[in-house]
C-alpha cells in the first residue's frame, strides 16, 4: 500500500516539475531578452507565486477556481499548484544559467546570421540547460518533499496512504518512519541520478578545480 502511495508521489513531483518547466523556460527567456514590460510581468509572477506558500496555493486552486466556474480533480490540483510554484523558482534557476553564458557567443551567432531566438535555442539554451542541473536537482528533491502538501486535499499519495495504515495498525512511529525512509531513498536515488547526468553532460573547460594553496 504504501508503494502505492509513493507512485502516486512520483507521479506528482514528475508532472509538477514538468509544468513548471514548461511555464519557467519562457519565463526566463523574458526576463533576460524582454522588453521591460514583459520583464516586469515575469517578475512580478515570478515573486508572486515564490511568496505563496504551497498549501495556500492548493487551496485557491481547488477551492478558489470554482468561485469562477473552474474546477479540478485533486490530483490535477496538485499538479497544478506544485507546477506553478515550481515555475517561479526554476525561472530564476534559468534566469542565472541562460546569464552564466557568454555575451559573446550571442554576438558570434548573430554575426553569422542567426536569430535572437535562433541564437538562443541552439547556442544559449543547450548550455544553461547544463549549467541548470545542479540547482535544478535542489529544487527536484524540494517539490518531491513537497508534494506530501497533496495530503491536504485528500489524494492518496504516500503520507495519505500510511494514514490509512495507522488508521487500522495503530502503529503510527513505525509507519511515519518507514514514510521518511522511502523519502530519504527517492531523495538519494534522484541526487545520484542527476548527479550522474550533471558529470556526464558537463562542458569541457568548466569544471571545478582546485586551487593549491
């Protein structure tokens, strides 16, 4: 059962970290090459929705939006608040690795004819991707812990689950920390992981060294 729970876990951190890299990766891009319109939009989405705290944000999901005629499941809820609280703190991720790239790359590409766009899709864009990993791991392992908030609105994911257990075990200490076990293990799992990609994609010529003293 409790297997079960961390699925639906899963689950969540997948398709909340998706949306929110879906809604971050434009974001960004307007907040370094936008006009200042378009800057003071995604910044003030951006500050917005990093100043909500998750559970506040979940409830005006699933219980705001219907006011309006807007409704969703509690899963999609989820997936939604999680998405867009994410959004606003990769925004910023990318925003510093699309600014770690050299300015004057940009300038060689648009000298040979690219694009702005062109020049920051095949140029920019690959290379902030890596420079994003490592923080990007962070914030993986903060919207996995996260989404236990899913509790709240009554999904059936892996904190939820092990309530029903205790409901019928009465044996509370031993669910809760088999719980943290399983978070601990996913956590681990998905630092190694990503860790793995970051050593695997790292650009030549940016890595760390040591300096003899």
């Amino acid at each position: 059962m409790l297997l079960k729970g961390t699925l639906v876990t899963v689950e969540l951190t997948i398709l909340g970290l998706g949306l929110g890299f879906l809604i971050a990766v434009p974001v960004s891009f307007a907040q370094v090459y936008g006009g200042r319109v378009a800057r003071l939009i995604c910044s003030l989405y951006e500050r917005t929705f990093r100043s909500i705290p998750l559970l506040v944000l979940l409830m005006l999901v699933f219980y705001g939006l219907p006011q309006i005629g807007i409704r969703f499941a509690p899963f999609v809820s989820c997936v939604l608040g999680l998405g867009i609280r994410s959004s606003a703190y990769q925004s910023q991720i990318f925003r510093g690795a699309i600014l770690s790239v050299g300015k004057g790359q940009t300038l060689a590409a648009l000298s040979i004819g690219m694009t702005p766009f062109e020049s920051f899709r095949y140029i920019v864009f690959p290379q902030a991707l890596r420079f994003s990993l490592a923080p990007w791991t962070n914030e993986f392992t903060i919207v996995l812990k996260d989404s236990s908030m899913a509790y709240a609105l009554g999904v059936v994911e892996l904190l939820r689950q092990g309530s029903y257990i205790i409901s019928t075990t009465y044996e509370p200490m031993v669910i809760f920390l088999t719980c943290a076990a399983i978070y601990l293990l996913m956590t681990l799992s998905a630092n190694k992981l990503m860790g793995y990609v970051e050593k695997k994609l790292q650009i030549p010529g940016f890595e760390t060294k040591e300096v003899s003293h």
